[in-house]
C-alpha cells in the first residue's frame, strides 16, 4: 500500500489517533511493570472514569436505588423505583452527552472521529431519525432489561441465593473486583459480539445495532432485544462470585451508561484544550464502519490473539473486507 493511499484512507476521518494503533493491552508478554503501574494509575488513581462511576454506584446505592432490606420480597414499588433510577440515569447521560456534542456543538469536531452527524430524514431509521431511533430501542427494551437483570441478581443477593460480601468485611476483594469487572465484561462482551456477528445473527438482531455508522450517544444501547439480552446476562457474574450490591450498581453503570459514552463519536471530552475524560476509541469506531474486526475493547487482547485486530491501517482494511468475504458468501 503505497503512502498516499494510505493517505488518503486515513483523511477519510476527521479526526483519529496516531496510527496504525498502539498496543495498549494489559495482557503483554514479557509483562512490562511500567506499563502497568501506568495503567492502573491512569484508570484508577486519576479523575477517571472509572474512579467517576465508582463515586457515582456508592451514591446510587445510598440515596436512589431501593434499601438492600427491602429487595428481599419481589415486590412493583422497589422494582418500579429500580427502573426509574435506570431510566433516569440512562437519559441523563445519553441526553446531556448528545445535547452537548450534537445540539449545543460544545466541542466542535475536535476529536469527532466520523464527518458525519446524526441520520435525519432517511428511512433507514425508525421514525426517519437516527437519535429518535436510537432513544427508542435505548429507553424501551435497554432500560426493561438493565433492569430486570439487577432486579433478579438483587434478590438473589438479599436472600441468599448469591454469594454476597460487603466492602467492609472483604475490602481486598472488593477493591480486586472493581478493577477485574471491567475485565470481565470485555471478555464477555468479545464472546458475545463474535456470536453476534454469525451471519443468521448478525442479519436478524445486531445489524441494528450496525446501522450506526457515525455513532453517538444514543447509539451505545440502541440494541436488538436478543442483544440486550446477551449484552446484559454479563451480570449474571454476581450470580456465582461473591459481590456488594456496589459493585453490581458499578457493573450496571458499566454496562449501561459507560456505552452512552463509549460511543459518544468523539475521543475525549475537552475542557479548556485539555483532555479532561476519555470517552469514544477509535478501536471501536473502526468496528462501526468495516464491521468484521476489532469486536472486544483495545486494553484486553482478544482481537490480536484471534486474528481480527484492525490498527487502521489500509492494510488492516483489506484484510476485514476479505474476511467479510469470506464470512458472508
Ligand atoms: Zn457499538
Ligand atoms: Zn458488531
């Protein structure tokens, strides 16, 4: 591939990393202690987002969601008032990142990855609206089943019936489990996107999620019902490993909110020219438009161990549109 091809693949963007993209997986082998030190402190010892969502699941679980005692007995009004505290924080989230990006224009095109916008006026989308589209499939079946999930594995928790430990009585584990749920969920989330992408289900359920070439934030959760189930049975974790409802809020928001920002179409949120909190990867961006490629999370190592890693170089292109061939003849 000559220079100005790749060139030119590359100004198909308006905006993206230095490319072909680094490597910043913590699963490297020889295992470099700098890198790692880095990345915990990055993640974890900084204003992050992550550090965020924790602070934010400790205030869920004292002053919105329904006390531990009362979750014993299934009953409408802790199941309802669950489902609003998702509702609410899944619209709080998607709302104000779109409001801000896409309405208000806060932040321009710095470091937006697509040229284009939002789809209006195009039969593709419910309602011929991308964000209404989105907003639909996010807030109906999205919210329903974030919520069901937590209901069940709640329950479970408060009766007995999952194994449960309390920040106080097992920090240890509950500091590990924070940062290994993450983990976690990329692993789960890998497995599940490969399914995804067999040709029955790809066409029948997560081509809806894939009409979302330029994404935004309404598109994180704007998912086939089948994919919001298998998306969201990674909280099924709770069901067998010892956990505090925190970090079962904290693994909701992961999964729930967290995909409002990871698609929020841009890199960072900047304040005053400064990076001040990551949102959108290009790795991901990459998935949206060629698809057949780049389906877990750049930290965890699943795409560079099974051959589907795409750095976003023009090379990378042509091998995803061979395997595209070669998966859908
Ligand atoms: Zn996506
Ligand atoms: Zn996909």
């Amino acid at each position: 591939m000559s220079e100005n091809s790749e060139k030119s693949a590359n100004s198909s963007w308006n905006y993206h990393p230095d490319l072909p993209l680094a490597n910043p997986s913590i699963f490297q082998w020889p295992t470099n202690p700098t890198f790692l030190f880095k990345w915990i402190f990055n993640n974890w010892l900084t204003l992050s987002e992550r550090i965020l969502l924790v602070a934010l699941s400790i205030l869920l679980w004292k002053f919105c969601y329904p006390d531990f005692n009362k979750v014993q007995v299934l009953s409408f009004d802790w199941v309802i008032q669950t489902y609003v505290v998702n509702f609410l924080l899944i619209l709080t989230f998607a709302g104000l990142l779109h409001w801000y990006f896409y309405m208000r224009k806060g932040q321009g095109d710095e470091l937006k990855f697509d040229r284009r916008g939002m789809g209006e006026k195009n039969k593709l989308w419910s309602f011929s609206n991308q964000v209404h589209d989105n907003m639909f499939w996010s807030l109906g079946s999205g919210v329903v089943q974030l919520t069901a999930f937590m209901v069940i594995t709640m329950w479970l928790m408060a009766n007995g019936y999952a194994p449960t430990i309390t920040a106080t009585s097992n920090p240890i584990w509950f500091v590990l489990s924070l940062i290994l749920l993450p983990i976690f969920s990329a692993f789960h989330f890998y497995w599940i996107h490969r399914l995804l992408h067999v040709p029955l289900l790809y066409k029948r359920v997560h081509s809806l999620h894939h009409r979302n070439v330029s994404v935004g934030p309404w598109s994180g959760l704007a998912m086939h019902p089948i994919e919001h189930f298998l998306y969201f049975s990674s909280l099924c974790i709770h069901w067998i490993v010892p956990s505090d409802p925190i970090l079962v809020i904290f693994h909701v928001l992961w999964l729930g909110p967290n995909a409002a920002m990871s698609h929020t179409g841009y890199e960072d949120l900047l304040i005053k020219d400064k990076r001040r909190l990551a949102l959108g990867t290009f790795y991901h961006q990459l998935h949206h438009r060629y698809y057949e490629c780049n389906y877990g999370n750049q930290e965890m190592p699943w795409d560079r161990w099974f051959g589907t890693f795409h750095d976003g170089s023009e090379h990378s292109t042509t091998e995803t549109r061979k395997r595209k061939v070669r998966m859908h003849v």
